[in-house]
C-alpha cells in the first residue's frame, strides 16, 4: 500500500476540529428577521464584535478575545435562537445554555477551556450589543427604517445593563456619536406603522 497518499489520523483529528469550529461561522443572522440580514452570518458579526471590543478595551485578555471570537460558534448546533425569544421563556433558554455547553465543551472551546471574569464577560456582551447596533445603524444609513426598533433595543439594553458599569463609557460615547448623526437621537416608541410591521 502506498503510505504517501495513507490518511494520517492527527491530520483528520485537525481537519474535523478545524471544521466544527469554523461551521458555525456560516449560520446567517437575523433568520426571523430577514429585513435586518443584509447577507450578515456569524462570521462577520464576530470578527467586527471582536474588532470593537479590542479597540474600545485593548488590554483585554487572549482568554477575552477567544471567548470573543467562539461566543456563537454553538449556533452551528442551535441556529441563531433570537435573544427575545430566549428572554420570553426561562425553561428555553436553559435549555439553549445546556445544548451551548455541551457543543463547546465537544469542539474544545467555551469558558472551561477560556476562563474569563465576570467584568470580561461584560465587555464581550457589550461589544457584541455595540456590534449589532452599528449593523442597524448602517442599514438605516441606507433608508432601511426597519432597522431602527433592533437599533433602539440594542442601546436601550446597554444603557439598562452597564450603565453603572465605569468601563461602558468607551460604548456610550460610540453609542452619542451614532444618536447624534441619526434622524431620531431619543429614546422614544418607534412609529405606529414600524409598530404594525414590527408585530407582523
């Protein structure tokens, strides 16, 4: 038999872990929400999550930015559970958190393998937030107004969350700038026909 053609098994075992890994980047985002998408998958969203959390932050951690970098790849198992859904039923997202585990701790990622303080973890989920709010905030750049319930949600969760959080302020001060430059700079209910479209 000739060995130079011969699967080595380190190499299959690199090649399957490489692939788990990188699956779940091709899961598209906003899959209930197909106005919002604009082709964005996980990928994408996560490179430009973690270019925003190591320029706000750029002392933060490897250990931050690997959590950073894997903090969607369970997607590849669940698909992209909107966080509204999961916030509307306990038993869910429970559910969501165990499968999510259980899919990183397959794969060889997730808080076992990266540790990250509880201060670190809010930095993720502040540059995540901050990531889809700049989505939104493109789109609606581009005449998109569907976006804007998404855009509002987004900041009104930051402001609620860290608010009180000294290291939010790099975010707010991206969050002014974005309100600044937008037709509608308030806090304020969107308008009866996105009201109608949004319950649609």
């Amino acid at each position: 038999m000739d060995k130079r053609i011969k699967t080595q098994p380190q190499s299959d075992a690199n090649l399957t872990r490489v692939y788990k890994r990188l699956k779940g980047g091709h899961v598209v985002r906003y899959h209930t929400r197909p106005e919002l998408a604009d082709g964005q998958n996980v990928a994408a969203h996560t490179w430009r999550a973690m270019v925003i959390l190591q320029t706000l932050w750029p002392d933060v951690s490897k250990n931050c930015l690997l959590h950073m970098m894997y903090h969607d790849v369970a997607e590849a198992e669940t698909g992209d559970m909107p966080a509204t859904t999961k916030w509307k039923y306990d038993g869910l997202a429970d559910l969501m958190n165990k499968v999510e585990h259980d899919y990183e701790k397959s794969i060889g990622v997730g808080p076992l393998v990266f540790p990250v303080t509880t201060y670190e973890r809010a930095l993720c989920d502040i540059a995540d937030k901050l990531e889809l709010i700049m989505h939104c905030y493109r789109l609606m750049q581009r005449g998109n107004m569907l976006a804007e319930d998404v855009f509002m949600k987004g900041i009104n969760y930051l402001d609620d969350t860290y608010d009180n959080l000294k290291e939010y302020q790099p975010a707010r001060e991206v969050i002014y700038d974005l309100q600044g430059s937008q037709p509608h700079p308030t806090k304020k209910p969107l308008n009866d026909i996105l009201q109608k479209l949004h319950r649609l």
